[in-house]
C-alpha cells in the first residue's frame, strides 16, 4: 500500500553502503520511521528531499514490516542553518525533541507546524536563540502531556509578585510571599519572565514566537524551560549538550 503525505525529516542514518533510514514528521501519520533505497548514490532522485532538515513532499509505501520511501520532492530545505553551526546544532536539538515526544501512527499536525516554524525563525536569524529554544521545550513538553500549572502559586493563587520561584519537579510556581528556601531545585523569575514562560504554554500557537524580553528575563526564561525540559525528559539530550558547547566555544 502507498500512500503521500509531506513531513519533516528529523533524523537519518545510513544501512549498508547505500541505504539510509530516516524519521519523518508528518502531518497526518505523526513520526515514521521508512528507509531509502540507495539514497546514497550519486543518481538517487530521493537524496536531497530526504536528508536532514528538508521538508518534502513524499510517496511512502507501507509494508508489512517496514516502510519505504518510493519518491520525495523537496518543498523547502532549511539551507541556511548549514551555514551556522550554533543555528544548526539548536536545530538538531529541536528534531531530537520531536523525536522522543511526537506521535507515532496518529496525526502530529500540532508538532510538525511548531518544528516548521521554529526553523523557519531560526534559519532567518528573526528570533533570538534563547527564545525560541524556549518556547520550542515548553510547548513541545505541553503538548505531549507535561503541562506545567502556570496559572497562579500553588500556595496561595496569587498570579503575579516581582519574583516567583518555578520548581520543574513539580511544573508549579510560587510566588515572593510563599516561597521558602529549600533544597529543591526552582529558578527564580522576573514579572517578565514568568509572563514568558506562561506565554510558551498558554499562546494562541500564532503568537507563539511574537514576545521580546530584556537580556536579564531571556536568560532567566531560558534556564527556567531547559531545567523544566530535562527534568521532564529525564536526562540530559547530547544535540542539547552540544549546542552549548558551541555556545561556549
């Protein structure tokens, strides 16, 4: 059976000397895992729509086992994040998360427009970094059900002090009044930053990325949604890891 569909490549690896298995985001289908044949030869008709980072449209058929990808052609392939290393392993950061979270089998319409439109910012350099990555974890987590309670202090309700402490072990916050010292780990948020982190859950998707904040509140948005990441996840993702060995080097 076959069948088109357009998706998102966010992961590839080679099989053999020509092959190459590839994880695809689609729209209609979630996350697929599908192979190649003879992506890797010179005169493949299937090389360029199905490498890293390119979004295509695609003609896969369904096995009993497997999948394969029987045609592919290019609808936008995010060249420039090639030609930056620091925009390039955010990108790959992003496609990891997708990776682990997004659907398998069932419509994923929700992750692959949050992907696309991440790199489209990120690959025109509209959007800084540290938002986007941001907003990216936050509602990627949301989505696939780790939706932090963000509404108002756990403790109280109060919805807005000058400081409030986000625990990402819980997914709440507390505000100045309530929040004791403890050994559990919680970053603390300016009225601006906790606005932001509200935002990336909370936003009507077409606003999503529309929020601009002082370097001091970006940075505090940024380390608030990564702790809250990976303490989701778990674990600590290598793509994360190395981008901020790129950051640093």
């Amino acid at each position: 059976m076959q069948f088109a569909t357009q998706g998102l490549i966010v992961r590839e690896s080679s099989v053999g000397e020509s092959d190459r298995l590839v994880w695809i985001l689609t729209k209609d289908e979630g996350l697929l895992r599908a192979f190649v044949r003879k992506a890797k030869e010179m005169k493949s008709r299937t090389a360029g729509a199905t490498q890293l980072l390119c979004y295509s449209d695609l003609k896969i058929y369904r096995g009993k086992e497997r999948y394969i990808v029987s045609e592919a052609k290019p609808i936008k392939v995010f060249f420039e994040l090639y030609e930056d290393i620091t925009a390039l392993s955010l990108a790959q950061y992003f496609c990891e998360l997708a990776g682990k979270f997004a659907p398998e089998g069932t419509p994923a319409e929700a992750y692959l427009r949050l992907l696309l439109n991440a790199l489209f910012y990120l690959s025109r350099g509209e959007r800084p970094q540290a938002l986007l990555k941001a907003a990216v974890e936050m509602r990627i987590l949301a989505l696939s059900g780790f939706m932090p309670d963000l509404v108002a202090c756990a403790q109280c309700g109060e919805y807005l002090t000058d400081r409030t402490y986000f625990y990402p072990q819980k997914g709440s916050f507390l505000c100045e009044n309530c929040h004791r010292p403890s050994p559990e780990p919680c970053y603390e948020l300016s009225r601006g930053a906790i606005s932001a982190l509200r935002h990336t859950i909370y936003a009507d998707f077409e606003k999503l990325f529309a929020f601009s904040l002082s370097p001091q509140s970006e940075a505090e948005l940024a380390a608030a949604a990564e702790g809250y990441a990976v303490s989701s996840i778990g674990y600590r993702m290598k793509t994360l890891d190395f981008y901020h060995k790129i950051l640093t080097t």
